[in-house]
C-alpha cells in the first residue's frame, strides 16, 4: 500500500517540483505548510488576472450597456460553473456568492433568526469558531461531540421537542481545520428524516483545499454549504453559501435588502418593497458584486488544473504527503526513548476512519523528560527557519479542548490567569494551552515535508539520554523514610476541609496547594472575612470538588432548617456573569486585618445557603490566584525564634526576650504570594508531634479523649512510613527546607496558634484542649507554635526543564526528606 502510494505519487511530486520556483516566486526559499489558512496563488493566475483585466471591460452589472452585460453573462457563467465543479446540479442548487467562509454562515443565521420563532442550533464540538458565534443568534444552542450526533440519528433531538414548530440547524465541518477529522456528509440526510424540521450547515472550507466535494446527490447534500475560494485557488478573496433549492425557503424569512436584491421600494408615505423572486442568489447577494473577484474565478479553476489536475489528484497527492508527515513525526525519538511529538490527528491510514483524514496534522513537542516545548518558541523558531505554520488555538476551541482534555473551567482559568489567544504563557498548569499545525496542499512537495520533519528533529531532539531520577535513600539525624501521610485543602477559607484522595497528583503552586483558601465568606455589612474563631459552624461546611462536572459542592453537616437545602453547587470557572457589579472597584473586603479585593458572588441562594447557617450576613467571595495590587496577598510567616536553638529535646529551651523576627517585605527577602489563608502558602505537621501532645494532655488528665490532626487545619501530614522508625516530635522546628517527591520546599518558620485548635473539626464543638496544654509545652515569648509554614521553591535534582518541574504536584505517600539547619 504505501509502496503503491510512493510510485504513484512520485511523478506528481516531481512534476510539482519542476513549477514550483516559477510559480511560486514569494515563496523565495521558504516552506509554506499553513494551506489550512490560505493557499499560495500562482504567477500564471496573476498574470491571466491582468491580462483579462487589461482587455476587457467589465461594467457593474443592472445595465444595459455592453460592459455591464459582459460582466452579467460572466458572472453567471462562472456560477454554473463553480457549481459544476462541485458536482452541484443547478436544477437542484443555486450558489451564492459571499466574502467568505464567514459571510455565508452569517447569511444563513441572519435568515433563520428573522423567522417567526428564530431557530435553535446544534454544532459540531469540532466546529470552526465562526460556526460557533451562530449560537448567539439562536433562540437555544447546543455543542455536540460525535456520541451526541449518533444519539439524534437515531431519534434522540437533542433540544428536546418542546420548540413547537421552530426549526433547528445543525452545523458542522466537513473536515476540522485543527485536526483534520472528517466528518460524514451522509449526517444532512439523516438529520433530515427525522421527525423535527432540521436543516444542516456544512462547512466545507478545510475540505474543499484539498479534496473534492461532491453535491451530486441533492437527497442526501446538505442544505447550506459554505466555502471560501482563496483556500483552495489561492485567489481570487471570495467565499460561496450553496443552497440546496429544497431549503430555500428556510432563508425566505431575511428582513434586510440591498441593491440589487429587489424589484421595487417604495418610501416616502407608504413603505413597501418587492423582493427578486427568480433566483434566490438575487435575493441573497447584496449591492454589486466582487466582480473582478467572480471573473477571475474562471482563471483560477483553470490554472489550478492545468498545475495540478482534479481536486481527486490533489487529495491523493496530499494525503500521500500527509501521511509521510505523520509518520515522520510520529518516528522522532529522544535519546532515552522518549517521542518528541503528541501528535493529536489521526494517521489517515487507521482502519476507524473510513473517510480518511485531511492533510492537516496538529501536534505538540516535548522535551525527553516529558516537558511541553512551548508553542511560542518553536513558531519563532520555525519563523527564523522559514516554515510557515501556525501554532495556538487555530480558532477550533472545541476540537483543541477535546484534543487538550482542557475542560471549560481551565479554560476560564487560563483566561482569567492572563491566557489570551496568541499570548506568549501557553504552557498553563502543565498543560499546552494550543497546537501546532502544520497543513499540506496542492503545491506541497516531498522536501517541505522531510524538512519540516528535520527540523523538528533537529532542534527538539535530546540525542544524549538523559539521567533518570531516583528516589533518594536518605538518613539525616538517624531518622528513617518519611512520607506524606495526608494532603488536604480548604477550598473555602475556615470551612471545612476537603482530602485530596489517594493515588491522585495533586497541583502545587507558588501560592500554595491548587484551590486553597480560594474562596472565603465575607460579612455583608462589614466585609470582613468570617472565621471559624468565631463562627465554628463553619466547620461543618464540607466542600467537595468535582472536576468532572466543573463544580465545587458544597454540604451543610449540622442542623438545617425544615425546607433549606442541605448542599448547594457553584462552578468552578470564573465565569464573569457569577459575579457581582460591572463596577471595576468592588468593594474591598478585610482578610485578617488586611484589605483585598475579593469577587463577590452574586447568586441570591448561594448566599442564602450561607447566611442561614451562620445566622450572619454573608456572601461567598472568590479570591483567584493571579491577581495583583489588592486582589494579591503575601506570606507574612517567618523564622520563629525558638527554631534557631538546637533541635529540641524534651523540655524546649525558652529564650530570652528578642523582638519577634521582622516580616519578609523588611529584610528584603522575595515575598511569597497566599490567597486567602493566614500566613503563608502551605502549613505542614507531623504525626509525631501530634502523638507527643496527645501524650502530655493524657499526662496532665488521664481521662480526656485523643485530639484529632484535623483541628490544626494543616494541608500536608508527614508521618514516617514505617511504624517503627522514629522521628523525634517538632524536628520540623529544625529543618529547613524539605523534598517532597521531586519537589523542593522552604521551610518558612512556625506557626503560630490561637483557640481555634480548640474546634472540633467532626463536631464543631469547643474545648479547652489541645490549647492549654500547647500554652505549657510550646510557647516561646508569650506566643504558641505548632506546625511549619513552608512554599514551593523548585524542583530539585536537575537542572533542565522536566515534566513534574512544568507540573509542581504532591500525592500521599510521596518521600519526604528534609535538611536540617545547621547552627
Ligand atoms: C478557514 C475556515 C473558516 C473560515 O473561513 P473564512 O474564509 O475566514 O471565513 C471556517 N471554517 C473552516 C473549517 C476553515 O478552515
């Protein structure tokens, strides 16, 4: 087969190759592989285009005189012609010619929406996003992926029935100008025979670059079809909407008219006009003409298949080449084995995809430890090399989410943390934010490919493999493995926790474990943030996130009122409109003494929910990483006096009376940012020192009940892995920094308590303990500790880019090893 292939396409390349330089002299070297975009128009159009421009004189059409009759009899020569070519019977289709692509779905939407009930829209996840701006115009709007689709074939609308007679369109590529998937055309008949009145848009402008498309079966065509000619000829910058006669009634509801689309107005007294009624083209096609831009037309389907044959020959030549692309990229390996591409089309060889795939391949690139190369760099890169590509969202944000596994509230995230099409940040949280892609056409050769592909090899191949890291087998100060015993968030500030569970890799940033203290209850009189300190019911506010729906739930434990809900969802996206005011200065809410800007939210029973609990009222504000001026916070934890002594022993030494260490901003330190927790981004304790205090409480009153870890609210548990290894209790007084898994962290000082350890984190009740014994064991200069702040400071290990250094996460059970301070 790809013998076969190989033979047959070789003459067509060469033959290819032969023209190319003549043909094409812009190109002056370079490598054009963005045929997705725009195709590259030939010397010998431009040359007929001025030639025919120079002979001939053609007048604005609606006159008699001969120039105007000439331009008439041409236009509508090539319009039969254009339909031929797309096998289109005119008996049975009239074509009508647009700006482009853009301008037809835009035509067809503006007529659906002006009918008695408007429209609903269903789209194609992989659609284009001028598909997907339809959805504004629709009375209801609907994305689908593939399962969906299927389902309405059989029966199943997804709009439900309850739209009365309202027409639904349906809208969807012929073939993903991200990826290259085909979809099949035989979906418009289907959709047909259904029950509801359904007509289908087919956006057929990646398709028809590069293959043919064929409208001879009028039964089973789509009733829309539209496409821009610069794609596949290079010139003329002129699109066309095919209307299926069967389904022109469905535009008959258009309200505009311009010159040219009636017979007769009449103003003044009475207001009145008759629209053309012969051919719906006249109906459509607004004020003159692009009638330079119609007559080259001919010129340019001409000069294309004298360079290049039939559209058949074009998309054997272009899959042969895409093919060879994929497997290209596909075979590129680093020195450890690793590949240097994800690619996200599919090889159009794969048996699952009987329409094949278009010559359009979207991929990303590694590095051999796993790390994403941005897409930036590899653009400029490839710009200084002189490929022409495009890298981004290639305005398919369906087909990239899919490819991506990017859900809608990452995408918001990335939005709100400063994400913007084309923006130089596309690595976010670990993943690519976009493609790169990389489209064949007609005129590509051979050598673009294989040098496209020695490109990529040749800058983002590692020859050398690279060392592979190991978990390090340490024994400072006698001790024995440590691990992470437990991780937990605290989504809403003094709520209730939420576990991270196990086996799941949980994201670590410079602010502080991912969706901490992202959220807080503000009081609505005062603004300030409320506290468990004083509201222990908060305690039994238990939040759960559920990524696969995009939500954060939210339960109430405690009692609750007869008819109340007892849970409540809000999403986890920043959507704009969940917010309250347009006004930019929100009001400023206070977070431990400390003025912020917070978003409130403004839905009245989520606020409700939260008011009821407490009997206090409040409202849910969020408070998003990556703010700045007073929507940033910073790290006020520092080195506590007692930790510069030596490690513990039994009874702490108390030292003498120094003035508490100055905050971070004072000694010039860079300061960390937080979200909403008290001091810094990430507090850690170890079971021992829980095990230690628990002991002296049961000393000093043998009859009180264990304390849990939970009251000290900390993110991260160390314990040691095995039961029998010892880890003296508030060693963490004397590390200074730790490894956790691949990553490093500093340790920022203790932390500081207050009655709050005294909450129950089960009951929300109140007791004296752990307190009273913490105030005669761990106070130093008035003050008590317990537990250790600390911030993500690197990965650590190796000096290159790695994937878990693009991606800081911790799970339970990873090694933890810490470094102690030297004194
Ligand atoms: C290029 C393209 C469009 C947009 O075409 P315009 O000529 O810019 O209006 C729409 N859909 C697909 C699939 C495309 O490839």
């Amino acid at each position: 087969m790809a013998g076969l292939n190989t033979r047959v396409d070789t003459g067509y390349n060469a033959r290819v190759e032969s023209f190319r330089d003549e043909e094409y002299p812009m190109l002056d070297g370079s490598i054009y592989l963005d045929h997705a975009g725009t195709t590259l128009y030939p010397k010998s159009l431009m040359d007929r285009f001025a030639k025919e421009m120079t002979a001939n004189l053609f007048g604005n059409p609606h006159s008699a005189s001969a120039s105007s009759q000439l331009s008439t009899a041409r236009i509508e020569d090539i319009r039969l012609r254009v339909l031929r070519f797309f096998s289109a019977d005119p008996a049975e289709f009239d074509l009508v010619f647009v700006a482009n692509t853009t301008a037809g779905i835009k035509l067809v939407a503006d007529a659906l929406r002006a009918g008695p009930d408007g429209f609903d829209y269903a789209y194609h996840q992989a659609s284009h996003t001028s598909l997907v701006g339809v959805r504004e115009e629709a009375r209801n709007s609907l994305c689908l992926d593939d399962r969906l689709v299927d389902q309405w074939q059989k029966g199943d609308s997804p709009l439900g029935d309850d739209s009365g007679d309202r027409p639904i369109l349906f809208a969807y590529p012929a073939q993903s100008n991200m990826d290259g998937h085909r979809y099949p055309l035989r979906w418009a008949e289907e959709l047909r025979r259904g029950r509801k009145k359904t007509f289908t848009l087919l956006d057929a402008a990646a398709l028809v670059c590069s293959s043919p498309l064929d409208l001879s079966q009028p039964e089973t065509a789509p009733d829309f079809t539209v496409l821009s000619f610069y794609k596949i000829f290079g010139f003329p910058d002129l699109g066309a909407l095919i209307v299926r006669r069967e389904a022109e009634e469905a535009l008959r509801p258009r309200r505009y008219f311009g010159g040219g689309t009636v017979d007769m107005v009449v103003c003044l007294k009475e207001q009145w006009h008759a629209a053309k009624t012969q051919f719906l083209h006249e109906r459509l096609e607004d004020g003159t003409l692009p009638i330079h831009s119609i007559i080259v037309l001919d010129a340019a389907m001409d000069v294309h298949e004298q360079l290049f044959g039939s559209m058949r020959d074009v998309a054997a030549h272009t899959s042969f080449l895409s093919r060879r692309l994929y497997r290209g990229l596909k075979s590129l390996r680093h020195g450890n084995g690793e590949p240097v591409c994800v690619l996200y089309s599919q090889d159009s060889d794969s048996t699952d995809n009987r329409l094949g795939t278009g010559p359009v391949i979207a991929f990303n690139v590694r590095n051999s430890l796993g790390a994403w190369v941005s897409l930036t760099e590899v653009e400029k890169l490839a710009a200084l090399k002189r490929f022409h590509i495009r890298t981004g969202g290639v305005c398919n944000p369906g087909g990239i989410a899919s490819a991506l596994g990017l859900e809608p509230w990452e995408m918001m995230q990335n939005f709100s943390s400063g994400f913007r099409c084309g923006t130089e940040n596309d690595i976010i949280a670990g993943k690519p934010t976009g493609v790169i892609r990389a489209s064949l056409g007609a005129m590509s050769t051979i050598s673009d490919v294989d040098s496209f592909v020695n490109f990529v090899a040749e800058f983002y191949r590692d020859a050398a493999p690279t060392p592979i890291l190991t978990n390090p087998v340490p024994l400072p100060h006698g001790q024995s493995w440590l691990q992470v015993h437990s991780i937990s968030i605290y989504p809403i500030k003094s709520c209730g926790r939420f576990e991270v569970p196990s086996g799941v890799d949980w994201e670590v940033r410079p602010e502080g474990l991912a969706w901490d203290r992202e959220w807080c209850l503000v009081h609505q009189g005062t603004g300030q943030a409320l506290s468990q300190k004083r509201h222990p019911k908060m305690a039994l506010i238990r939040p759960f996130i559920d990524f696969k729906k995009g939500e954060l739930r939210i339960r109430y434990a405690g009692h609750i009122a007869a008819h109340a809900p007892r849970q409540i969802t809000i999403p986890l996206s920043k959507n704009p409109s969940l917010f309250r005011s347009a006004t930019p200065l929100s009001r400023s809410s206070r977070v431990c003494g400390e003025d912020i800007q917070a978003q409130t939210y403004a839905l009245p029973e989520v606020n409700k929910f939260f008011s009821d609990i407490l009997g206090v009222p409040c409202v849910l504000a969020r408070f998003p990483p990556g703010g700045q001026g007073k929507s940033t916070r910073h790290s006020k934890a520092h080195l506590q006096k007692h930790q510069l002594s030596p490690p513990p022993t039994t009874k702490p030494a108390l030292p003498g009376s120094f003035p508490p260490s100055p905050p971070d901003s004072d000694t010039g330190r860079a300061s960390r940012r937080i979200l909403l927790s008290n001091e810094s981004p990430i507090l850690a304790i170890t079971l021992p020192s829980v095990d230690a205090l628990n002991k002296q409480i049961k000393l000093a009153k043998p009859t009180s009940t264990e304390i849990s870890p939970a009251v000290f609210r900390a993110n991260i548990i160390i314990a040691p892995s095995v039961v029998d290894t010892r880890l003296l209790p508030y060693a963490e007084d004397s590390w200074s920094a730790l490894r956790i898994g691949q990553h490093g962290y500093e340790m920022l000082g203790a932390c500081r308590r207050c009655h709050m350890v005294c909450i129950n984190q089960e009951t929300a009740e109140k007791s004296e303990e752990p307190f009273v014994t913490l105030s005669k064991t761990r106070r130093f200069d008035g003050t008590v500790f317990f537990g250790v702040h600390m911030a993500y400071s690197g990965s650590q290990g190796v000096g290159s880019l790695t994937r878990e250094r693009q991606f800081a996460t911790v799970r339970v059970g990873d090694v933890v090893v810490p470094e102690w301070r030297v004194e």
